[in-house]
C-alpha cells in the first residue's frame, strides 16, 4: 500500500513540475516532471513486475539523477 502511494505522489510531483513550467514559467519545472515521471515508470516496472531490463532501469535511473541535480542547481544560482 505505501508504494502505491508513493507512486501516486511522485505522480503529483511530477504533474506540478509541468505546472511550474507552463505557468510560472520555470525551466527547472521541466526538470523536475521529467525526474518524477522516470521515478514512477521506474517504481511501476518494479510494482507490476514488468520484464524490463535492469540495464535500461539503472539508466533510467542515473538520466532522472542527472536531471533533479540539474534542476536543484539551476534553482540554487536563481536564490
């Protein structure tokens, strides 16, 4: 159940980063939907048991790293 819902919000997570881009005009947001929408693809392979590699996961994996640190440094030069 706990993962259930931690999908849910990485869902949430990930639709509000779309709105900080579209709305409020915030590149970063971009960043930020793209990481979350890999963590929920990531954690409903694992959920479902879906037969997808490892290899392709892991790089899955490092791309949405990649982006929040991204992400968190753009927002860091902005403050």
């Amino acid at each position: 159940m706990l993962h259930a819902a931690s999908i849910f919000l990485e869902i949430i997570v990930s639709v509000m980063g779309i709105m900080l881009a579209t709305l409020k005009k915030k590149d970063y947001g971009w960043l930020i939907a793209l990481t979350f929408a890999i963590y929920v693809f990531y954690d409903l392979a694992h959920f479902l048991a879906l037969n997808i590699p490892e290899n392709f996961l892991y790089a899955l994996f490092f791309i949405a790293t990649v982006s929040i640190l991204w992400a968190v440094w753009r927002i860091y030069r902005k403050v």
